[in-house]
C-alpha cells in the first residue's frame, strides 16, 4: 500500500547514545596517545582502517618509514602536506584528501572533494555532486570502501541525472563529508586489495578515538544561502572523542545534518528526431521541409522547474581497545540518512513524438532550418500541450557495522581480520505524477533563433488559465509508481603477514562476501484510467502557479503556467488508497522490469610478497601478488514463456586470477619512479543480468528493455608509470602515464523501430496507452571486445614559501588529465557500428586550487574542468551519440580564527552558476536538457575544545 512518507528525526542506536553520555567523563589525568601517531588526524592515523585497507602502510612500519622534514602547518596546506605524505609514502598509485582539521573536511560533498585529485570527474544531482569517474572510467568501475570494507549507497535523483540509481556507482551525496577524515584513489591493483574495480578504489575513512589525544570536542554550524531559491538552509557538526586507560580503551561520536533547499529550472527535449519519425508532420503541412529526413526537430520542447527538499543527517561510532601490547580490537558503526521531496513540473509540447493523434495531425504552418538540419524556428496548428506535475518521496537508509582486529603472535608474524555488514536502503514509496492536457492547440510556437538552449517557447493559449486545460479520461494521466531497492554487503575476511627477513614479507589471506540487490516498483494497471471531475469542482480548485525565476528565455514566452496540485487532488479522489482505480501491483507489465534481484557470493584468496632492497645503490620497493576470486551468480527476473512472464532464476559462476606488480624506485631521496601492472575485472552492471525484457511507457518515452544474466565481466590488464619529483617541501612535480587494454565490454545496444516489429506480445502493452506500431527504444546488452584506453596525468603542488614576507604564506596546487579511448560499439544486429569514447570520457580535465594560509586568515579559490563527455552509444532517434557539455565549477572558502577555540567561515560554490547542458548528435549540437541550480554561500562557526 503507497502511503505518505513522515520526516521523523532518527533514534541514535543505544550504543550510540551510550558512547556519548561515556565521553564526556574525562580521566582525572588526560595521557598522551601511547601508540605512534601523530595528536592530529595526520597522514598515518587518519589511515588507520581495517586490515585490508591499511595493508599498504603495514609494508612499512612506521618505525622503519622515511623521515620526511615536518613543516609545522595548519588549515588546508596541512591537509596538502599530509596528503602528499600519504602518496610518498605508498607503493601503488594513491592520491589522498585529507581533513584540514577534526570533523573538518576541505569540500561540503564528498565528490566535490575528490574532483581535486587528478584523474577524478564529477557527475552532479541537484547542483552537488554524486558520482564520479576515474580515468574516462564511470561509476560502475569504481570500488568504494568505507573503513576498509565494500558499500554501495543508492539515491534517487530527477530523470536527466540518471534517475534511481539501481546500479554499482556509488552515490557519495548520501554522506556529509564531515563525517570523514581521509580519502584514498587507489588507482593501481594490488593482490591484498579486492577485485571489481576497473578505474580505482576509493577507501573512505570515519574517524577514530586513537586519532586523539585525550578529550576532544569540536562543533561547528553553518547557515547557507541560494541566490535561485531565496532560501536558508542550515548545517550542524560535532564530534567528540576520548581515551581512558592510559590510551588503551577510546570511543568516538560524531554527528552531521544538514538541511537543503533548491531549486532547479530551464528548458528540454527530451532529445530529438526527424520528420519522419512518429508517423510525421501531417502531409498538408506548408513548410514541407520539416517533414524531411534530415530535418531534426525537438520531441518535446518544455520549461521545467523542480523544487528539492532535502534532509542528511549522519553519525559515526567508534570504540578501540588496545588489549595488550599484541592485541587491538575496533568497532566502526556508521549511520546515514537522506530524505527528500522534490517536484518536477513541466510544460510540454507533447505531439512531436506521439505516432496517431499527435505529431501526424500537427501541421507546420511555417519553420526555419539552420545549416545543421535543425527546425530551429517552427509555427504549428494542432499541437497537442500538456502541463505535468511529478512529486517524489525518497529516502536513503545506509547502514553499516564493522569490527575489527590484529594479534601479534611474534614480531615478525601477525593475524588480522574484519567482519561486518553493509546495507543500503532507498526507498521512494511516493512517485506520482498528473497531467492537465489541451488537445489541438492552433498557433503553437518555439523560436531557438536567438539561443540554441533557453528558446522561446509560446503555445498559443493561456496557459495560466483553468478553463483553457482539460482532465479527460483516457487522456490525462495519473502515474503512481512506489518503488524501492537494496544493497547488502556481508563482509569475511582473514590476513595475515609475515617477515620472513629483512626487506622481505609474506602476506596472504581470504576473503568471502556476499552481494544481496533487491529492487520492487508496482504501478497502476491503467495509467490513462482517470476519474471525471464531480459537479462543482473546476480545475482551478486543484492547480498552482510555477514559473521560471532565474532563468531568461526572451519575451512572449509562457514561462508560468499551471501545474496540477498533487495534493488537492489526492483530497478529491485519495489517489493513494491502494483500491479501486487506484489499486497498485508489480505485476503489471510496465513495472516487471524493476522486481528483479540479483545475489553474488565471492570467494577470494590471495598470496604476496612485499620487498625492499638495492639495485646497485638505488633502493627499490614494491609488491608482487596474485588474487583468486570465483563468484557465484544468481540473477531472478520475469522472462517470456510464449507469450507468458514468469519469474525465472538463472544461475552461473566464474573464476579470475589476476596476479599484480607494483614498484618504487627511489632514485634519488627526492626523485620517485613508479610502475605497475595488474589484470583487473569489474562486474556487469545490475540492470544489464536481469533475464527477459520489460516495457516501460512514460509519456512520449517508450523503452524495452532486454537482460543477459550471462555476460561476462569487463577484463583488462593495466599498466602506470609515474615519475614523482618532491623538488621542496610539501612540494611535487608529478607526471603519469597510465593504459588499459580492456579485453572484454558490455555495452548496451539501442535501437528505434515498431513495437510490432519485435515479436514481443501485445499483452505486454497492456495499460501503458501504446500501440503496437508505435516505435519503441530497445536497449539490449552485449558482450563486446572493448579497446584501448591511454592517458597522461600532471600533478604540480607547492607553497610559495620562498617568496618574501607576506607572499609566502600563498600556494597553489594543479592537476591536469588527459585521457583517450576507442571503443568499437555495435548494433543491436551486433554489426559494428561507431568506434568512439568511452561512455563518460573526458578527454581534458584539470583542477586548480590557489590557496592563502596565514596565522588567523586563511582562504582559497578552486576551479575544477572537464570537457564534454558521451552519455548514450550510439544515440537515440536517429543521432549518433549523445553526451554532456563539459563544465568549469568556480568554488571559494575562507576562514577567520577569532581565537584558539573559535572560526569564522565563509564559502562560495558554483559561484559561475554553471549549467548542466546536455545535448544529441556530436555535429548538430542540439539541446536535449538545459537547467542550473544557482550559487550557494554558506557562513559559519566553528568552536575547537
């Protein structure tokens, strides 16, 4: 049953609460942490994760590591300086972020921090970012670890960023970045790192007692502020952390809300396509050009404005024992939540892509074709309008529990392992959508002569009146479409490492996870089944006003216009009581395609060596290992028997071994080469192993979707080398080149022709309102032979301290990222079709930060690029590909010491008020989704114990 979603606060577990009420009962006598770690989180103790994950670091006890000169620092050049410890110091490719100070990360969001580091590419949801990808790699081949051990956290967001993520990228939006203390991009394998990761691992790190000395406590709130919506929103820090037993008990809590309000807004397409498709323009058209096939014209020209609310409130427990001098024990439990509302509403010119009454009943009274084949300019009759309205309530749930530990049997032998539990909970029990419609409009016109994105847009009625829209039966919609999915993660692993002698180690271990993904959607039998309005009531009793407010398209334009009111009309018909008309199923064909699961069970192993030793005079360290991992799969989906779904199982497993290199060279105390090979493997994606097809009809959008549960994973062997010069303190000049020979592929086909073409029975059109001869976007997935990929990366980081007085308290840091790949993609015949990017490629990407740290001022202003990337291969409706424009995000901060204890702060994001430009076809550049969401400042307080 859909019911309505409540914003509660959320209990804090009882072990939570119990931690807190302990921490604040200090010892009589405050002792300095015992262990050798540094009183800040440094570079070292804020790495101080599971086993697994802090494997690299045990390759060179901290006793053994090198000294690095210390330069007493403070604020973001401290984080710099520590995070360039961290890369010296590793064997393998790693870039870390680290926290300026306690709970006190550099960026609000966990993407936006990790675009600083090179090679790293943004993908944003409602103006902050989301995913990410590493090296022209997308989220699905990137591994995330939090405290050492696999997640995924799924979120919802609007249609043109993706959608409900039901894949394996990970959504960093659920998380406040303050509740993390260090980030790592592993970018090479290594046999003690565990497999699935084709661009890198990311291992995110909470915080821990032992990080600290003693009592410590620190607060912080900030009030924020969008120029697009007016509103304020507020944000809330605190951690508190302690020690007791002369530093051999500690526990920690930490806690992070923030409450956000946008809006977003601008124009769409919802793509393109010729004058052919849909039936074409009627024949008695006078500007006959439009009915050509190589004129292009939008299928849905819209204004939209969406409205989000949103809510995260995060919370982390630690507790760490140090038993004996042989023996440590840790408990990591981390909490997350993110509710939110938001509202799409959207203005719609809907008979360009609708086959019968719609596109071959409109007329093109007159048009303008630019050099491109694009109607740039067009003036119909018998236009088909609708306004819609869609309103969301979704909320993620992520959960995760690890304990950990390590026994010393000897010096040189010891025994570590970790189990816990992961889970991801997102759900959007509300997904409603309505529509006001008015068939036949006369004199209905788009005009993007002045500007390829934001065109005017007139319909050729009023648009804000009641009486001019209709709500009919058969018709106007009323779309429910309750949905929810799962991730699972339960986590076995056992190490251990032995010194065999000096300069030499043996590591092994095992490792069993299970992989649980659950996804569920009903919706109504009949989405175009809508009641008749009762005597006396009038639309005007159940519409709102929207408009566009930051967003200039020109004059004579209906940029305000009605809505439905979702609420008003779930009053007059209780839209959500699950009965009559109303009543919901995930039988219905339509939503099949989303009850689906997916279960992997990994067993994996592995044996390494690490070494240390001379080449002549030049010392050289490194790594050479080799994992095993045999996975079982089980995929459960609805597949055809005849003409009858039927919930099928389907079964198999497979085997990787993939052995790994990794060397240092120190061929002077300053100057470091790298180099690395590795074969690697990644997953298919979780859409792409569902047996059967499904169909899902939205408006003008109609998609089969087609699975294979027997695609092979993406292989490749990797190779990096790198030359890293630390020519001053805190200081490198960095160069890497990296290539990938991806030996197999799964990419999705896609493919426009009728329904009725498919040999899929008509059953399945049942309620969606479509008609056999409609043409449909199938989408089917294939195994491919993949391509090559290459790139370079440049790293330059130094503080000016050689310049004179006040100049030396400045310093920049710089990264540029090329990348390039070829990827032959191919029909859905399987014929070869184009050998292009990689879906999610930037060729060019850079990052700079110029920075100013001074005694009680500090402040920084970073921008953050990358190029155009390709979204869809081969395109829809008759385009070649489609992508995303690229971007240059302006971003400040600046911070105030008023004393020891407390900190001003102010920061600036999106300061450029940059837009996300999506577009089809590489030649004719034309706009599929034009929207921004404003500037956000933010002012704050922090207070330090």
């Amino acid at each position: 049953m859909q019911v309505q979603l409540e914003t509660r606060k959320t209990p804090v577990t009882v072990l939570a609460a119990a931690i807190a009420l302990g921490l604040s009962m200090s010892p009589s006598t405050g002792y300095a942490q015992q262990s050798a770690q540094p009183a800040q989180a440094g570079a070292e103790s804020a790495l101080a994760a599971a086993p697994a994950e802090s494997a690299p670091a045990e390759s060179a006890p901290l006793e053994d590591a090198k000294n690095l000169d210390a330069v007493v620092v403070t604020g973001f050049r401290a984080s710099l300086q520590q995070a360039l410890d961290i890369k010296r110091e590793e064997v393998g490719v790693v870039d870390a972020i680290v926290a300026e100070d306690i709970a006190d990360f550099p960026d609000l969001n966990l993407a936006e921090s990790l675009q600083r580091i090179p090679g790293v590419s943004i993908a944003r949801d409602a103006g902050e970012g989301r995913q990410i990808s590493v090296r022209g790699l997308g989220p699905d081949f990137t591994r995330v670890r939090i405290n050492g051990m696999e997640a995924l956290t799924t979120a919802g967001g609007t249609d043109s960023s993706g959608g409900a993520n039901r894949g394996r990228g990970f959504d960093f939006n659920v998380f406040a970045s303050e509740l993390f203390n260090s980030l790592k991009v592993r970018k090479t394998a290594s046999a003690d790192v565990e497999e699935g990761s084709l661009g890198a691992t990311v291992d995110l790190q909470t915080a821990r007692p032992f990080d600290y000395d003693g009592l410590t406590f620190v607060a912080g709130g900030q009030l924020g502020f969008n120029d697009l919506s007016k509103d304020i929103d507020p944000r809330a820090t605190a951690l508190i952390s302690n020690t007791w037993a002369d530093g051999r008990f500690g526990a920690l809590l930490s806690v992070a809300y923030t409450d956000r309000r946008l809006v977003e807004e601008g124009h769409s397409t919802v793509r393109w396509d010729n004058g052919p498709s849909s039936g074409g323009f009627a024949a008695s058209s006078p500007f006959a050009a439009a009915r050509l096939p190589g004129t292009f014209h939008p299928r849905i020209p819209r204004y939209g404005v969406m409205e989000h609310d949103q809510q995260r409130l995060g919370i982390t427990s630690a507790l760490q024992f140090k038993l004996s001098d042989k023996t440590e024990l840790g408990l990591d439990l981390l909490y997350a939540k993110f509710d939110a509302t938001r509202t799409e509403n959207f203005l719609n010119g809907i008979s360009f892509s609708r086959t019968g009454t719609g596109k071959p009943q409109t007329v093109v009274l007159d048009g303008e074709v630019d050099a491109r084949g694009n109607l740039v300019y067009g003036r119909f009759n018998n236009v088909d309008v609708r306004s819609e309205a869609r309103y969301d309530e979704l909320s993620t749930k992520f959960s995760q529990a690890n304990f950990y530990g390590e026994h010393k049997f000897s010096d040189d032998f010891a025994v570590s392992g970790q189990i816990g539990r992961a889970k991801s909970e997102f759900d959007n029990p509300i997904q409603t959508t309505i529509t006001l419609d008015r068939s036949n409009a006369q004199g209905y016109v788009y005009d993007y002569r002045d500007s390829s994105r934001l065109p005017i847009i007139d319909n050729g009625f009023d648009v804000n009146d009641p009486a001019a829209w209709s709500f009919a039966n058969g018709v106007s919609e009323i779309r429910l479409r309750p949905q929810a999915s799962e991730n699972t993660f339960d986590n076995r692993q056992l190490d251990f490492r032995w010194t065999i002698a000096p300069g030499f180690k043996l590591k092994g271990g095992i490792q069993s996870k299970k992989y649980q993904f659950d996804s569920s959607e009903m919706r109504r039998v009949s989405e175009l089944a809508v009641p008749s309005l009762p005597a006396g009531t009038r639309l005007a009793d159940l519409t709102r006003s929207v408009a566009l407010q930051g967003t200039s398209v020109g004059g004579a334009n209906d940029s305000r216009w009605l809505i439905p009111d979702i609420g008003a009309f779930d009053r007059l018909f209780d839209i959500y009581s699950n009965s009559g008309t109303f009543a919901l199923s995930p039988d219905v064909a339509s939503a099949r395609g989303n009850n689906r699961s997916v279960e992997e069970k990994d067993l994996g192993y592995y044996l390494q060596t690490d070494f240390s030793t001379n080449l002549g005079e030049i010392p050289i360290s490194g790594n050479f290992g080799v994992r095993h991992v045999k996975t079982k799969q089980s995929s459960t989906g609805f597949a055809l028997a005849g003409t009858t779904p039927v919930l099928t199982t389907v079964e198999r497993e497979y085997s990787d071994t993939l052995p790994s290199l990794n060397l240092v060279a120190d061929i002077t105390p300053d100057f470091l080469i790298r180099f690395g090979a590795a074969k690697v493997m990644s997953r298919p994606g979780l859409a792409n192993l569902t047996p059967g097809v499904t169909v899902s009809v939205s408006g003008g959008n109609r998609v089969v979707a087609g699975g294979n549960p027997l695609l092979d994973p993406f292989r490749a062997k990797t190779y990096d080398l790198g030359l890293e010069w630390y020519f001053a303190e805190e200081a490198l000049l960095g160069l890497g080149f990296f290539y990938k020979n991806i030996d197999s592929f799964v990419q999705t086909s896609r493919e426009i022709r009728p329904y009725n073409s498919s040999g899929l029975p008509n059953e399945l059109l049942a309620g969606t309102g479509a008609l056999p001869t409609d043409e449909f976007q199938f989408n089917i997935p294939v195994n491919t032979p993949g391509g090559k990929l290459r790139g370079v990366e440049f790293s330059y980081q130094q503080p000016f301290s050689f310049l004179p007085g006040f100049w030396n308290d400045f310093g920049v840091q710089f990264n540029y990222t090329y990348v390039d790949s070829k990827i032959q993609y191919v029909t859905a015949a399987g014929a070869s079709a184009l050998k292009t990017d990689l879906v999610g490629l930037s060729k060019n990407a850079y990052n700079a930060t110029l920075y100013y740290e001074g005694e009680r001022f500090s402040a920084r202003v970073s921008a953050a690029y990358r190029d155009d990337y390709l979204t869809t291969v081969p395109g829809r409706n008759n385009a070649d590909v489609e992508g995303t424009k690229g971007t240059t995000t302006i971003d400040m901060s600046a911070s105030w010491k008023i004393n020891d204890k407390l900190e001003l702060t102010l920061e600036g994001l999106n300061l450029t008020d940059e837009y996300n430009d999506q577009w089809v076809d590489s030649l004719a550049d034309r706009v599929s989704v034009y929207h921004h969401t404003g500037r956000q400042y933010f002012l704050g307080l922090r207070f330090k114990l």
